[in-house]
C-alpha cells in the first residue's frame, strides 16, 4: 500500500454528524433574517435523495454491464443538462427550437469527448463499460452545461441590448455574421472562461473534486493526478465545442435567411 | 420615362400596411404625419429589415432576386436616431470608402479630425451629420432617412439640404421622413401623409 491508509467509509451516524452543518447554516439564516433556511434544508435534503438514487440505479446499471443500459442513463443525464441549458439564461428561444438547439450543443459535445475518451484513451473493455462511461459522462456534461448555458446567456442578453448596433450594421449592407461576429466572440469567449479558470487552479487554489474523490477513497495521489489531468483535458474539449456550437446555433436562430435580426423569436424568463 | 429606381406594391407587415409607392431616380418623396403613425415602420419594410410581404423592385429587379446584405447596401436606411458600434467614426468606414468621406465632410461643415474622437465626445448634432455621411459612403441608390436634421442647428440644416440636392441631381432616389414643412418644400417632389399607418398622397 506504500504508506496509504486504507479507505475510511463514512456510515450514516457520520454523515448525520456532518449534516449537522447545513442544520448550522439554517440556524444563521434564521438568525440574520436572511430567510433561506427553508431552501437551505429543502435543497440538503435534495441533494441526499437524489445522490442515493444515482447511487442506486449507478449499482444496478453496473451490474446489468449491458450496452443498451448503459446508452439509455447517458441519454437521460443528457436530456436533463440540455433542459437546464435551455432554461437557465435570462432568455431563451420560444417553442421547440430551444430544447433542439441546448440538446444538440450539449448532446454532441459530450458524446464526442466522451467516446474519444473511451475509445483512444482509457479502452475499458467492453468500451461502453459503465463504470467508466457513466461517470464521465456525468463529469463532463456538468461542465459541458456550464459553458453552454453562460454563453447563450451571454449572446442572448447581447443581442437584445445591443439591438441598435446590430441592425446598424445590417442597414449599411452587413451580413447576419458580419454584424453577430463582435457578440459571438464575446459569448463564446465567456463560455471557456470557467474551464480555462478551472485549469489554472487546479492544484494550487483548489484541489479538484475527482482527484480529492479518489484520493480519499484510497487511490495514489499520482493516479489520481494522472485522471484528473484526462478529465481536464476532456472538460476543456466538451466546454469548446458545446459553447461554439451553441452559440453559432443561437444566431442562425435569432436572424433569418435575410439577415434580418429576429429579436421575437427570444422571450424573457 | 425608364424603368423606376424603387417600386413596391401591396408591402404589409403585422404592424403596418399594405403600401405602395413609386420612386425615380434623382426624386425626392417626403412623408409627414404624426409620431407613431408608422413612418418608421415603413422604412424599415423598405430597407427589408423587417419581415414583410408583398412586392419590391429595384431598378426593376425583384427582391427575392437581390440577396438580403446587398439590397440594404442599395436602399440605406438611416434611423432617427444612428448607432454607433466602434469607439471612432472613423472605425465605421471601411478603406474604399475614405476618398468619399474626405469629400463630404467639409460639405456638412465636418472637421477631418472628428474621425478620430470618440463617438461619445461628438456633439449630437456632430453625430447626426455623420452619420448621414457613414450612410452616403455606401453609395446608396435609395436612401430612407428618417428626420435626418432633428438635432441640427440652422447652418447645418442648410448645408445638410444643399448636400442632398446635390445627391439628387446626380441621380440618387430619397425617401425623406420629415416634420419640416419647409424642408419638405426645399427637397422634395413629391409627398405623402402617414396616418394611422395608412399613407395617402399630398403635397410635399
């Protein structure tokens, strides 16, 4: 074992001890009147149910090893963060074109890392090995979400402020992409900034959570520097394409084909 | 008589419409009528900027033939109010265009120099008459100016009148939205009335 401990399971009298905390958290709340003990409890409380849950059906999805499984948790996860994207920018697409376009960004960037990480890099055998596949894919779509999802927000709320001199660009003769360029880059540039943010801390400011995850469950510090060095690599790939792709699709579907800008399309949240 | 510069029959949105209207090359139209009336909207319907049916012709080419970026090169509308998107004036113009410039500027009493300040320290009136130049440096067939001397003191009016008497006499066609009356009689040939997002004819 070369000097470490064996894992230390925390049972639930532990993990009743350690809630005592969000209970201190609710406390303070009531105290200073900040009126978030409610939430507080309810989202802790969440958090527990839905963890235990993953942790059931993750059990079971193992055991079944069966591709068809396997592909059918990867798709729900999926359909659950392109939702959150689809919802989570102050405005968003009306009708159906905004669950297509959250479910394409983030369906085809996560997929493609994910594969090429299974197939290039890690090749568990069978490849779709759930152990692997689920986890990663659950890792990645968290940040795959986050880029996404910032930059719409971005590119959305641009589009509407910066109304006027976008249709001051369309007037004297630009193109939908001439006169988007300026907020494209912009908005993508904001999705990558948490992952770019992400990398440059790690290890100094913050101890990633995979690796401390593993760390604490045992592993070698140098594998599990090893796997969360893999996943960077993967999150800062999924990041990329998930925020391009979204908001290049985001301003095919707030112009039309005569490079007109089409702000009604949007609604407020 | 040739072909018309801009012809455009039945032209309707949700909000406004249908219209149509002929215009010449070297003609002026000017349109009066209340704020809100839809004199604006109608600019917009024009230049294309605004979904729209019905059918428009320019130089008797249909637009559906035309792609959308160059029939706005070709019938440049200037809002009311311009938006500047670059820190400079001088930013807005691509290369080709600064020969052009050059030209106007000291034509709506400009100084070269204001190019190079920033947008913010332009006088409102400064911006207007620059952007009346940003909008001629594309060598609009039609232009669809929308109150282009709102902001503008006396001499400046004048010379941005002398300006587009002389754009008219080399040809270039102009929708004119105005609530000068006697701008209206300066410039234009023709003139119509906007109420309740109907236009009739009148006199300019």
């Amino acid at each position: 074992m070369s000097g470490i401990a064996a894992p230390i399971q925390p049972g639930a009298v532990d993990l009743a001890v350690a809630s005592s905390l969000v209970v201190l958290n609710a406390a303070i709340s009531a105290w200073l009147g900040l009126r978030m003990q409610r939430q507080m409890l309810w989202s802790a409380l969440r958090m527990v149910v839905q963890l235990l849950l993953v942790g059931l059906v993750l059990r079971w999805v193992f055991a079944l090893a069966s591709p068809a499984a396997t592909i059918a948790v990867a798709l729900l996860m999926i359909a659950a963060a392109a939702r959150e994207v689809a919802t989570r920018p102050a405005h968003g697409l009306r009708g159906w074109a905004g669950v297509w376009l959250s479910t394409a960004s983030v369906g085809l960037s996560s997929i493609a890392t994910v594969l090429l990480a299974l197939l290039t890099v890690l090749h568990p055998t069978p490849w779709y090995e759930p152990q692997y596949a689920i986890p990663l894919i659950g890792i990645v779509l968290g940040n795959v979400l986050n880029s996404a999802s910032i930059g719409l927000d971005t590119f959305y709320g641009g589009a509407v402020n910066a109304r006027g001199a976008i249709e001051a660009q369309l007037v004297l003769g630009a193109t939908r992409n001439e006169a988007l360029a300026p907020l494209i880059r912009d908005s993508v540039r904001k999705g990558l900034i948490p992952i770019i943010n992400q990398m440059s801390a790690a290890g100094i400011i913050t101890l990633p959570g995979i690796m401390t995850g593993q760390i604490l469950a045992g592993m070698d510090p140098m594998d599990a520097v090893r796997y969360q060095i893999l996943l960077m690599f993967l999150l800062a790939g999924g990041s990329g394409i998930s925020v391009t792709l979204a908001v290049y699709l985001a301003a095919r579907s707030i112009t039309d084909e005569r490079h007109r800008l089409r702000l009604e399309r949007l609604r407020q949240r | 008589m040739g072909q018309p510069r801009l012809q455009v029959t039945q032209l309707q949105s949700p909000l406004a419409g249908p219209f149509s209207l002929t215009l010449a090359a070297g003609e002026c139209l000017t349109i009066s009528g209340p704020s809100g009336a839809g004199k604006s909207l109608l600019l917009r319907m024009l230049c294309d900027l605004d979904p729209n049916t019905g059918e428009a012709l320019l130089n008797g080419v249909p637009r559906a033939a035309i792609a959308a970026p160059a029939w706005r090169a070709a019938v440049v509308y200037q809002p009311a109010e311009a938006t500047w998107w670059l820190p400079t004036a001088a930013e807005h113009f691509k290369p080709g265009q600064m020969q052009r410039v050059m030209e106007l500027l000291p034509q709506l009493n400009l100084s070269p120099s204001l190019l190079e300040n920033e947008i913010g320290r332009l006088s409102t009136g400064e911006r207007q008459r620059m952007a009346l130049i940003r909008s001629l440096a594309c060598a609009p067939q039609v232009l669809l100016l929308d109150e282009p001397t709102a902001a503008l003191d006396p001499d400046s009016v004048a010379a941005v009148e002398a300006l587009l008497k002389k754009e008219l006499a080399a040809g270039l066609a102009l929708i004119l939205v105005t609530h000068s009356a006697a701008q209206a009689r300066t410039l234009g040939h023709r003139g119509m009335t906007m109420r309740d997002r109907t236009l009739t004819e009148s006199a300019p």
